[in-house]
C-alpha cells in the first residue's frame, strides 16, 4: 500500500479540543464538548447546523477544524472522500425521534429527527459544506477509536478512488459515557509537503512521524 | 491487483428466494399489500412489500428470524472470510420495545449482528460493519471487492438485512416519501417509494481462492465507484454528478468504454426527484444510447441496507439469463425514460451489466458486473 500523508488532524471532547498544531493530546472525557473556535473551520455557514443532532454538530466541527489544521479554507478540486467510523452512531438520535411520534397510528413524527437517524447525513453535511465528492459511509468500530475508518480511508486512496481522505470517529453515546470525536486529513499528494506532520501506510497502519520513529497505530488518537 | 468474481449468491426478497423472485419479477408480480406489522393506520397509504411470517414473531428479533433461513446451510464460506454486514436499521426493534416498557432485544448495534452471523457460521476471520444509508451493500460489496483486489481478503462475504418497522415507516412518511398509490419507478406519473423486508448475502472470492472451493465464477466485478453529491443530506443533486462520478469510476476501473454496457439496474426509488435524477446522469454518461434498464422496488420494495446486494444478484440472473426483468408499474414510462425502462422483459445483449443505488447524506455507488 502506497504511504499517504498526515496533513492536518484535530479532537474534541468534553470541554476540550486540540489539533496538530495547537492543544495538547487527545482526552476524551464525559461531558458536553466545547465546540470552540470554529471561526474559520467553515469556508461558508453551515445553514443548517442549528437543526443538526450532537453526532452531527461533532463530526462536522472536527472535520471543519482539521481541514483547516491542513490548511484549506475550501476545497475547490473533485476527490475528497470521508470515512467515520462510531460503536454507537446515532441511536441517541434513534430513541428521540422514536418518541417523537404518536404510540396509535404513527402520525407526528419528526423528519428533521428522521433524517438524523442516520449516520451518514454526518458526511451528506460535511460534503454539502466543504464540497466532498469522494466515497463516503461509516464504519463500526469495537474500541479503536477510528481505527476501522482508517484501514477504509487508506484503501480508497490507495485503490485511487479518492486523492484526499478525511478519516473520522464519532461518538455520542447515551448515558454519561464521554463524547467526542477525531478527524485526520489524508493526503495522496499534499500541494504543500511542509504541511505533512508524517508518513501513514496499511494496511494495519503505521504512522512514521517527520521526527522520525514509526509506531502502529490504534487509534486515531495516536496520530497526535 | 487481484480479479474479484461473485461466488454465491443468497436474498430472501418478499418473493421468496433468489430463483423464486427472478421468476416473479419475469411474471411481472409486486409484494406490495397493506401492513399488518403495526399499526399505521392514520397515515397515508399504508403499503409496503413484507414477509407476512415477519409479523408474527412475538418478541423475537426480526433481523435474526430473516437471517437464519438465509444462512441456513451456507457452506463453502473459508473460516477465514471476511465478513461485512451491511444492515442499517437493525436496532430499531430495540429501541420500539424498550420505548414501550419492554426489556429489548439482545442484538441492538450493527456490531451485534456481525458477530452473530460470525459466530453462527463459524468464521473467525475480520469482521467489518459499514452503514451508508441505501447504499450500504453496494458499498459493502465495493469495499470486499477493495480488499480482495489488494490482496487482503481470498474471500469475502457481505450480508444485509433491514425489515419494515414502524421507525422507518413513520420516518418516511413524515418525509412525505411514501407513495400514495402504488410505487412505479420511472413512471410518468410516479408519487413515491414502498418500503420492503429483504436479506441478501454475497460472497466475493479470488480466482484462485474460487477454484479451490469449487466455487463457480457467477459474474466478474470488475469495476465499482462511490462519490458524494455535495448538495444536500436527503434530495440528489438534480444533475446527478454523484451518480455520474460513480459510474464513470466503474467503468474506468473496468477500462470499460459507455457502448461496452449492455444493461443497467437503477436504484428507481419512484420518487420524482430520485428517478428524474438517475435519468439525466444516465444521459451524461451514455448519451442518447438506449440499452435494457430495470428497477425492482415496484415489486420488491425498498429494503435500505439490503438492496444493493439484493439487486446484484438479481443482475447475476440477468447476466445468465441473457434478460433483464421488466420494471412493475412502469407502463407509461416519463420521456427520458422511453426506450429504457418498460414493464416488459427486455433481452439483455453481450457486455457489462450496471447496478446503482443512491442514498441519504448524497451518497452514490456504483457496481459493474461482467459475465466471467
């Protein structure tokens, strides 16, 4: 499998959020996540963040942010794909929008809540705002905290599917358990090499940072 | 790079089996019929294509009771597979019953049912869930075929199920998706689409790895395409550049020119925008040619997760069969679609037959199947 670049990744939890170049490593804790900063992540309003779900609002505020991290404003080329990957994806959203209609006769349900009962409309959001035409779906993930999304991202750029991959982990779990997410952007050839942080290869990953060393890579977080 | 050919195929479709429903989609039948599953009776036109055994289970997973005959004496699957499962709503029933007081179901996540069906048919190989909304055993497909093609996997076998439930029926009522009449794809009067129960499992094998099973080459994969419309989470892009991105990468990766394709099975939700949608890319990328296409969701319904892999192996009938089978409803079929669809059986000529699925978050994949 051909080495793709890590060119911008970032992280948010509960009260906290870094990226490559800025905060410290990757805390995921219980709590509502800040979603700070985001002046900047967005190259144009997202004009429907107000109805998103929380799995929604965290994944597209990590992908915004770690496009940004990358360096991009906006994506104007064809060719950028997202995988996320999530234990529990939206059943959190599942029980709100069950409740939403009468028990008799199923009348009053939610469509906006429908729609969010899928975790996909994560990616349909983030391509709709940031212009990406390449593959898209999710994976589960048993507890590598992106791990499977990864392996998928690697091998949609590796087969040329894609020329640019954001590989993700989301999780909004029910119950107290920590919130958070991951996004890493993936890059066949970065336009600007000094944007690398490192080299990834599959496909049981691998990250050589640009320090040197190589280590096997578990989890998103351990790009960091 | 490796060749991925399609070994063995299984769906159960409201028509019965593989066999059973091409012949009744040659018969010209439809499933559709009022739901008894639940009670819907305050909405619009009730309809969808189930299993009518479906609604007597009194407690018991619906997804498990689909799969057990379906996997019922699967053989010649390696323990070493990998398996991907492609169900998108499978813990709807979880969430229905612990909403009404009761204690739920056992299996909820997708993760749940990949490993049952592991377990039950003794594979200890990787195991992988994908969810891409109606495209997910399309993608499912595309993504064993990816890694067996790079060598990762011999062999691979994608399972899909989804089950009309109360969740998504109300859901897509409340979208205003379900049609009030009868689901017709590509019809010129066409008011939305039927939902319907369906399983399918599909096992992708190398050359060598098929010979040495024994296993018979059904169809060659030879190319497949996923990309984002990048316009909107539940209405296609009007000018279908999703679609076309996906197409053009099957048949780029086929090294397969447009006039190499013999026949196409749409995705044909019959809802207006979705039709209208598929028509134009397939404009954009075929022109005006006009070659045999079909849609099942008129006879078979629309079974998310499941279709994609169901509607490739109603394309391996096709491919042996020589003929595509008519598309119900489809007697008086929009302009665009003239000489493409009708509801008749169309012979389908030597070259690659195409099958697509579009979905919610804007996904599209595309999968182009050759006679090995």
């Amino acid at each position: 499998m051909r080495p793709v670049h890590l060119t911008g990744a970032c992280w948010i939890s509960g009260g906290a959020w870094g990226g490559l170049r800025h905060g410290g490593p990757p805390g995921f804790v219980p709590g509502k996540a800040p979603l700070p900063a985001l002046e900047g992540a967005f190259p144009k309003p997202l004009a429907r963040w107000g109805r998103f779900d929380d799995f929604t609002r965290l994944g597209c505020a990590a992908a915004g942010l770690a496009l940004k991290d990358a360096g991009f404003s906006a994506l104007q080329e064809p060719g950028t794909g997202m995988v996320v990957g999530s234990r529990y994806e939206t059943l959190r959203t599942d029980r709100e929008f069950n409740a939403s209609s009468l028990p008799e006769g199923g009348m009053l349900a939610s469509p906006n809540l429908f729609s969010y009962t899928l975790p996909v409309i994560v990616l349909g959001e983030c391509a709709a705002g940031f212009n990406l035409t390449g593959p898209a779906f999710c994976v589960g993930e048993e507890g590598g905290q992106g791990l499977q999304a990864l392996r998928a991202a690697l091998l949609m750029l590796d087969s040329g599917k894609a020329r640019r991959m954001i590989a993700g982990w989301i999780e909004s779990p029910p119950g107290d358990q920590a919130a958070g997410a991951v996004c890493a952007i993936l890059e066949m050839e970065p336009a600007d090499l000094a944007r690398s942080a490192g080299l990834l290869t599959g496909p049981a990953p691998h990250f050589r940072p640009q320090g040197g060393g190589e280590r096997l890579v578990r989890s998103l977080s351990d790009l960091f | 790079m490796s060749a991925v050919y399609i070994t063995q195929a299984r769906i159960i479709s409201p028509l019965g089996g593989l066999e059973e429903t091409w012949v009744g989609l040659l018969a010209g039948k439809s499933a559709a019929g009022p739901i008894a599953r639940f009670n819907a009776s305050r909405l619009a036109c009730p309809v969808a294509a189930t299993l009518p055994w479906l609604d007597r289970l009194e407690g018991r997973n619906s997804i498990q009771a689909l799969l057990e005959p379906l996997l019922e004496g699967f053989e010649r699957i390696p323990s070493d597979s990998l398996l991907v499962w492609t169900g998108i709503k499978g813990g709807v029933q979880d969430v229905e019953e612990r909403a009404a007081g009761g204690a739920g179901q056992a299996l909820s996540l997708a993760r749940h049912y990949r490993l049952w069906i592991q377990s039950r048919l003794r594979l200890k190989g990787e195991g992988q869930e994908l969810n891409a909304a109606c495209v997910s055993s399309t993608a499912g497909l595309a993504l064993a075929a990816a890694r067996i093609a790079a060598g990762e996997a011999g062999s691979a076998l994608v399972v899909g199920a989804d089950v009309v439930s109360r969740f998504t029926f109300t859901g897509f009522s409340s979208l205003r998706a379900l049609t009030s009449s009868a689901c017709r794809p590509f019809h010129a009067q066409r008011d939305g689409l039927m939902l319907g129960d369906a399983a399918c499992a599909l096992q992708l094998c190398d050359g060598g790895t098929a010979d040495r099973l024994g296993l018979p080459r059904l169809a060659r994969l030879s190319g497949w395409g996923i990309a984002n419309d990048a316009n909107h989470i539940t209405g296609p892009a009007r000018d279908g550049r999703g679609l076309v991105l996906a197409l053009r990468q099957a048949l780029d990766q086929a090294g397969a020119a447009p006039d190499a394709i013999a026949g196409f099975c749409a995705h044909g939700t019959a809802t207006a925008y979705n039709d209208a949608m598929e028509l134009t890319a397939l404009d954009a990328v075929f022109g005006q040619r006009r070659f045999p296409c079909f849609g099942s969701k008129g006879s078979l319904g629309h079974s998310l997760g499941a279709v994609g892999g169901l509607e490739a192996a109603l394309c391996l009938k096709a491919l042996a069969a020589g003929a595509v089978p008519g598309t119900w409803g489809c007697d008086q079929p929009e302009e665009r679609a003239l000489g493409r669809f009708m509801a008749s059986t169309q012979p389908l000529g030597p070259g690659g037959l195409l099958t697509s699925n579009s979905g919610f978050g804007g996904l599209n994949a595309a999968l182009l199947m050759e006679r090995a």
